[in-house]
C-alpha cells in the first residue's frame, strides 16, 4: 500500500512537471555554407520545429532535411538528399540536450549560453556544446547560433574528386523565435 | 505482494522511460509534422536521357546545356574506324523560366536541322497531402531544316521545310534507383521525300533509368513506331547506355541504332537495324550553369 502511495505521488509529480510551461518555435531559419575552393553551396530551411522547457531548461530542436532550398542547381539538391545525407533514410537533424547556465525565464535580457546535447544528423549522433545568444523578453524569446559541423563526424562521405567543390566543414547559421506556450 | 511490487516498479519504469524521451514525442504532439505535399525531386538526372528528352526540365533560372555526338555504324569496318570517322553532332541549351517552364533550342548538322522547342510540366509526382503517381510533361516543338534543295527546277515554299512535334512525357520515380517513363509523341512533317511516307507519324516511347551506384546509372530508351508506312520502312528507335554524373556534369555513352538527335530525325527517320549491327557510339555532355 506504501508503496502504491510513492507511485502514486510520483506519478503526480510527473505529470505537474508535465503541464509545466515550455516555450515553441514560431519562427526559425536553418541556414547552411559550404565554402570551398571552387565552390560555394549554400540553402536554408524554416521548417525547422523545437521546444525549450523552462523547468529543466531541457530542449530539442529538429529539421527536416528535404526541406533545404537553395543550392546552385536541381541536380545539387538531389546529390544533397540522395548521395551525402541520404534522407530518405536519415528525415531529420535533431539536436537535443539542455542549457548548462541557470537562466532565469523571467527576467529579461541578452544571454550567452551553451547547449549542451547531443547533435544528430545523417544518423550519427554527436555529443556536442554549442553557443547560442538569447535575446529574452516577455513571452518570446530569441535564439542566434553560429557553429560548424565537421562531414566526417556524421559519416558523410565526399567522393575525393569533389574534395575541391565542397567544404569538409559545414558552416549552420540558425535563427530561431519561440514563443511562450501555456497549458 | 512481491507481484505489484514488480508491477508498480514496471509501470515506474516505464514512466521514467517516457520521461527521458518524451521531448521528441512531445514535439510531435506540440508541433506535428505537417501533413505537406512532398514533391518527388530527381526523377532523371538530366533532362536528356538518351536520344530523347525526359520528364525534367531546367529549373530556374538554370541553363542547360548540352553537346552531343553519334559517330557511324560499327559494322562499317575498319575503314571508317568502325564508324569513328563520321559524327553527326547537336548542341543545345534548355534554360528555364521558372521550374515548371523552360524553352529550349538546338542545332544539329543532320539535315542542318534547327529546332525550338517548349517544355511544360503540367502534374508533378507527390505524396503527403496530394498523392499523384506521376510527373506529366509536355512538349511542343519545332524543327526546320536548313539543307539546300536538291533540285533546282522546283520551288518549295519555306512551310516544306517545318516539322512539328508534341510530345508528353508520363514519368514515374519508383524509388531512389528506378524511374520509368512512358512517352506518346506525334511528328508532323510537312514535306516528306516520297508520297509513300506519312507526313503524320506516331510513336510511343518506352525509357528508363537504373542507380547503380550514385554516380552510374544504366539507362535505356525505345520508342516504337505506330504501325504505317513509316513504322514498314523505317526501324523503331533502341539505344542503352550509362550516365555517369560527376557532380557538375553528366555524361552519357550510349549505342543506339539512330543518327539523328531531334525527334523528328530519329522516330521516324531510323534506318539502322540493330540485327545488322547499324548501331553507333554516341554521347551526351550536359552541363548546367546557374544564374541564381
């Protein structure tokens, strides 16, 4: 019976922090360079889709890889999607951790913080701390990062002849709003 | 007691577990993936796939352009460098308006044949929100022939040298490796040499293209005369070949028992017979440029 109890009251204290408040992407541009030599390939995408959850300041952010637009030609999308991050396999890059700062939500204000998580992409995951600038104020609060991600951690392979066309570092420019969703 | 202690402890269990994983779960309950039309991209690798087109166009803003060659008969010997010596060769560029729309031109020395043409494409393979099987596109060109007439005594008007064509190209993306394309096509010549032959000849076309690795394709096309007076005396179109894509290029090596390079040149005008060993060397070189 005691033990019921505990459950019991475990299970309450689940589902508060359940109901608890997040905030929700409203808005977001995913933006990708790859600066090489000969070439330079750039596409974007706002399809990308997130929550931050302010009680345990945990997140997760995702993007479908088809949505990239862009690129220099049709052809280059096909190569994106069927030959390097095959995304008929591997849909979404997700990145999904939590922030290391104790922020607090409420206070308005400009931030430097790290995400601390795990990146994933081509189905290979990354353990990875990225900087992120917060521009918070009431109910929304404003995300800017700048980071690169290196094509051999994801075992995304180039054949060596294009070595010269695309970039061994990828370079991710993300905007992202969210917004303060109450239950 | 034992019993719903190991009970409870499963159903904790599996709570925690959810917890650990809910944000993803979360996420799609919150934001759920959006119920979109997806559209099918990279049906073929070019908008050529052999003799004839394919159901892709230039997208925008694109310029295609392409240099092709067919070299003479292997069964013509040594003498010719088993058809080496003589090529038959067309350049055209495909620019494209918009990425359903895109205009084409051409010239050829076979019959120094100029052609123009346009491309529509008029239903796009989708699935999510709209399901359709296929991609339709249309084409309607022109071609003239610029050759000097052979007899003198006669003058032909300038409409003598015109033939048209529609075409439409129904095209499927099976998967990643195999597409297929069925292509109906009518030519209409004004002038032909003898009164044997039709001025209005049809065809359907019968392509296809197999990923063997990312950068190999296997491809092939047929187009086969509707029976006539030209399907009688003339040989149905049949050319294999492999594309090979290097990232900014492809290319294309092929044997095909036709000469000609435009529609109106090899459906109805193939004289080469595959059994005889009419069958010649080509290729296609097709680059884009953008000017996004």
């Amino acid at each position: 019976m005691k033990a019921i109890l505990i459950v019991l009251i475990g299970f309450f204290q689940i589902s508060t922090s359940v109901a608890q408040d997040m905030y929700v992407v409203s808005k977001a541009i995913v933006d990708f360079t790859s600066d090489a030599p000969f070439e330079m390939i750039e596409a974007e995408s706002n399809k990308l889709t997130g929550i931050l959850k302010i009680s345990n300041r945990s997140f997760v952010f995702r993007v479908p890889i088809k949505s990239f637009e862009g690129f220099n030609s049709s052809l280059q999308k096909t190569h994106f999607n069927e030959n390097y991050m095959e995304s008929a396999k591997f849909p979404y890059a997700v990145f999904e951790g939590e922030i290391i700062e104790e922020i607090n939500f409420n206070y308005p204000g400009t931030y430097t913080i790290r995400g601390k998580g795990s990146l994933t992409t081509h189905g290979v995951k990354q353990d990875r701390i990225i900087n992120c600038d917060l521009v918070i104020s009431t109910n929304k609060i404003k995300v800017n990062s700048k980071f690169t991600v290196l094509l051999e951690d994801h075992n995304i392979k180039i054949p060596s002849v294009l070595g010269q066309k695309i970039a061994k570092e990828i370079i991710i420019d993300i905007e992202i709003e969210l917004i303060l969703k109450k239950d | 007691m034992k019993k719903s202690t190991a009970i409870l402890f499963i159903i904790l269990f599996s709570f925690i577990n959810s917890i650990a994983q809910d944000l993803l779960s979360m996420l799609d309950s919150i934001q759920p993936v959006k119920n979109e039309i997806i559209y099918e991209e990279g049906t073929f690798k070019s908008i050529r796939l052999i003799n004839g087109y394919t159901s892709e166009t230039a997208s925008k803003k694109e310029l295609v352009f392409s240099i092709s060659h067919r070299f003479g008969d292997v069964n013509q010997g040594i003498y010719d460098f088993f058809g080496l010596d003589q090529s038959t060769i067309r350049f055209g560029f495909e620019y494209g308006l918009n990425d359903m729309i895109d205009l084409g031109i051409g010239r050829s020395n076979y019959q120094k044949l100029y052609d123009g043409f346009i491309k529509v494409k008029l239903m796009r393979q989708s699935s999510g929100k709209r399901n359709f099987p296929v991609t339709i596109t249309l084409l309607e060109g022109i071609s003239i022939n610029t050759l000097e007439w052979t007899i003198d005594e006669v003058e032909y008007p300038f409409s003598a040298r015109i033939n048209y064509i529609h075409e439409l190209f129904i095209a499927r993306k099976f998967n990643e490796k195999l597409s297929l394309q069925l292509s109906p096509v009518i030519i209409h010549r004004n002038m032909v040499e003898t009164n044997e032959n039709q001025n209005t000849v049809g065809a359907i076309g019968l392509g296809g293209r197999y990923k063997i690795t990312n950068r190999f394709t296997a491809v092939c096309e047929y187009y086969y005369l509707l029976p006539g007076n030209t399907a009688d005396n003339f040989n149905n179109s049949l050319a294999i070949g492999i594309e090979i894509d290097t990232g900014g290029h492809v290319f294309q090596i092929h044997i095909t028992n036709s000469t000609g390079m435009t529609e109106k040149a090899f459906i109805p005008e193939t004289n080469g017979k595959w059994v005889d060993g009419d069958i010649g060397l080509g290729f296609n070189i097709i680059r884009l440029f953008s000017f996004k």
